[in-house]
C-alpha cells in the first residue's frame, strides 16, 4: 500500500474506477469491478491504493439545501486588511468553524477569499454577515453576490 498522498501512476482501469465512484460513491464493489472488467478483490485492493494515495478524499451524500430549510445561496468575496500569511491562516480557521461557509477558497486579485455560504433566507445571511463575517478580525470588507439559480452542478473532476 501507498502511503497517505503518494502518487501512482494510474491506467485505464484506475481511472474507470475513479469515473464510477465520482459519479455513484454507492456502487458496490462487485459492480464497480465488473464495470472495470475485472473481478472483485483486485477491485476492492485498487480502491484501497487509490484512497490511500489522495486520489479519493471521502464519500457522502448529496443533499438537497433547500429541502433542509437553505433557500438561499450567496458567494461572498472577502477582503483583508493584512494578507500575512499568519492573518491568512487564522481567517481560515475561522471560517472552519463556520457551518453557514460551505466552501472557501483564497483567491489572487481583488479579493483574499470567496466563500460560499448557505442560509435559511436573506434575513438568516444578513445576521451571518453582520454578526460573524464583517465583525471577523482583520476582515476590511466583504461583497455579497446572491445566487438566483444553480445551473449546473457537477462534482469532481473530468476524468
């Protein structure tokens, strides 16, 4: 087995398997094998190489936010005072704690950072803004960008 972040050079049957578990993470092994054209323990042991090399970080749900009462999706741009790598570093882990920041992502440009945040509606942003994001140390500004619609949704990669 690899170690934790070890790169393999992959073939077309890694990669097959890597395509079915992106696109259905339920899939079960003996399926996930007949698919890759090959039987199941060699299937399960590459998944395993794959896992632990870095090439598969997890599995979960897709969950409907608006289901769930999150009727609101906004993508805040955030500006810093200070962009210090220490500075940088302690809004990141700020936002971790930040259940509303679903994705976060430092940017070069204009702004430091991007998030993307849910909320129960537009009320429940406003709070969030005002009593956590703006109020955040080192934080100098923030734009706010509602989403009207999500159009297109495809997790992972093109492999």
């Amino acid at each position: 087995m690899k170690s934790k972040g070890a790169r393999i050079k992959l073939d077309d049957i890694d990669r097959r398997i890597l395509r079915d578990l992106q696109d259905n993470g339920r899939i079960t092994n003996v399926e996930l094998a007949r698919r890759a054209g090959i039987s199941a323990p060699p299937c399960l042991r590459r998944v395993r190489v794959l896992e632990d090399a870095g090439y598969i970080r997890g599995y979960h749900a897709d969950l409907e936010p608006k289901a769930l009462g999150f009727n609101v999706m906004v993508f805040a741009q955030v500006g810093l005072e200070s962009q210090a790598e220490a500075d940088l570093e302690a809004f990141e882990q700020l936002v971790h704690q930040w259940p509303q920041v679903r994705e976060c992502f430092m940017l070069a440009g204009e702004a430091d950072f991007l998030l993307k945040v849910v909320a129960e509606d537009w009320d429940d942003y406003q709070n969030f803004l005002t009593t956590k994001l703006t109020s955040a140390p080192n934080v100098s500004h923030v734009k706010s960008a509602l989403s009207i619609r999500q159009s297109k949704f495809q997790a992972g990669v093109p492999i």
